[in-house]
C-alpha cells in the first residue's frame, strides 16, 4: 500500500496562484502585472517565475510611481527585474499632475494614493491592457473582501461590487467588452501570515523596509510615519529616532512603520500571530472614512 501525498496548505495556495496566472495568459491578449517592490507583489513574480519559466512571462512588470515611494522599494524593483530580464515599464503620477490631469493634496501628509489612478488608467489605455494583475488579498480591507479574483472594470476603470461574476469551481470568466479590464488578483485568499510563510518556505529576498531598522519618525494619531521630505513638519512634531520596521509599503506621506526589533523572517512571523491590526491598519489613507477602499475603488483604484 502506498501514501498518498498531500498538499501542503502552501503548496495548495501556490497551485492555486500559479493556475490563476495561467488563466490569465490564456484568457487574456495584453495583460500585465503590476510590481511595486513590495512584498506582495515580489510574491506574485517568484510565482509567475514557476507558472512559467524556462519562457519569458507573457505580460510586462507595470509600476506606477507616485513619486513618495520608499527608495527602498525602488531599488529593489529595478534590481529584481533586470535579474530576472523581465521588462518594466514605469509611469509616473508627476506626469500626470504636469499635465493638468491630477491634482495634488495640500497639507503636511499629503497623498498620492488617490490620484495614482489617472496614471494608472492612462497607462491602461497606452498599452491597451486588457488585464492587470495585482496583490491584493482579501484580508486586507472589507471592500477587498467583497472583490473576485478576476474583477471586471468598466470603460472607466470602475468597480461595481454588485456586478461581481460567479467564479465557481474555480472557473474564471474573463470575458469583456472591448474597452473593459479586469484587475486579476493570484494571490486573494492568501493572509499575510501566508505570505510570510511562503516568503520563509521559499527563501524569497525583501527590501530591507521590511526588517527593523532605526529610522526618523513623528508621531500621528498613535502612528509612527517616517520624516521624509514629502510631509511638512511644524513645530509641534517631535522628531525622533526609533526601531522599526513596516507591515505594509506604500507612500512615505501616508504608512506608517511599526516599533519593532524583528530582523529576522521567524521573528516577523511571530509578530503577526499575535499582532491584534490587520496591515493595512497602517495605512493613512484608509482611514480617511469608513468606506475610504471601496470609494477609491468604485473610481478606478486598483
């Protein structure tokens, strides 16, 4: 008699992913994948890396700069991609703001968050990108919940939850109208526990951000953000230098670090059983208001 060998639940969350990336360069004319140099996303490249090698990936890595990322992140960006020779294109929300098409937040943490979707959707009409392919997980954010793996735009990049399509047994429909795009998410019932885990299992290298570090920091509503020059400080913020690390990587001006001696992925992994906040409890712009997500979301966000 022989045992059966069975799945691990990475290995199940792998298959799952790598299925998924198939999926969509069979379904799809010009997809992409959106790469940022955070965690998540460098996930979804060492799996696209197994979906796909010996051959080149059937989609373009897609950044949009906002202009306040971490230098971290856009070292480790540029860096991955040329080790891999895979090609990057990157746009840039500063362009966007010259060109009249957006408009800048005032004020000592303001955002580009928001206005990253005029880049994004122009660049979606310069390539003519049918699909995009990103991390988002569903625990990150309730409106995340509610959204399927193969999430159908309108001509105009918007989301509408009630209009979300059946995806049982695992079967994707990508079929759209032309004009319409589907935002692809491999990774959706992954936790970041999960991702951490893989992360370890697989030896997958990070920007250092992701480690603990000491770093300038002042305080906001009981949260550590970073000095940079993006903010304008006054002479009530006290700066201050701490141990930290963060959860989750987006704007300078709007995610806030974490007071942690984690330099090690075990370490890390230890934190986020315990932790009490989900990762995007660090992030600013997602407590503008109770439904901040979805509304950026309904707008073209990704």
């Amino acid at each position: 008699m022989t045992t059966k060998s069975r799945l691990s639940h990475l290995q199940q969350l792998e298959a799952e992913s790598i299925y998924i990336l198939r999926e969509v360069a069979a379904q799809f004319e010009r997809p992409a994948l959106l790469f940022s140099g955070g965690k998540d996303s460098i996930t979804l490249v060492h799996l696209a890396l197994k979906a796909f090698r010996p051959g080149k990936f059937p989609f373009p890595l897609v950044h949009i700069d906002t202009g306040h990322n971490f230098q971290e992140a856009l070292d480790f960006r540029d860096e991955l991609a040329a080790k891999i020779g895979e090609k990057l294109i990157v746009r840039y929300v500063q362009d966007s703001i010259d060109q009249g098409k957006a408009v800048e937040e005032k004020g000592k943490f303001p955002s580009r968050n928001g206005i990253q979707t005029v880049t994004l959707l122009d660049t979606i009409a310069e390539f003519k990108f049918d699909a995009c392919i990103g991390g988002a997980r569903r625990d990150e954010e309730k409106a995340r919940a509610k959204e399927r793996v193969f999430s159908v735009r309108d001509e105009f990049g918007s989301w509408d939850p009630k209009l979300q399509r059946p995806e049982l047994w695992n079967i994707y429909n990508g079929k759209i109208h032309v004009g319409e795009n589907v935002r692809v998410f491999p990774i959706s019932n992954w936790t970041e526990l999960d991702v951490w885990e893989y992360i370890r299992s697989e030896n997958i290298a990070l920007p250092s951000l992701y480690f603990s570090h000491k770093r300038e920091i002042v305080w906001r509503d009981d949260l550590v953000f970073p000095v940079s020059k993006f903010i304008t400080l006054d002479n009530t913020d006290k700066v201050e230098e701490r141990t930290v690390r963060f959860r989750t990587v987006g704007d300078m001006t709007c995610t806030a670090a974490v007071e942690s001696e984690a330099n090690h992925i075990d370490d890390i992994i230890r934190e986020i059983q315990i932790s009490r906040t989900t990762e995007r409890g660090s992030r600013l712009d997602d407590k503008r208001s109770e439904a901040a997500m979805e509304d950026r979301k309904r707008g073209g966000y990704f």
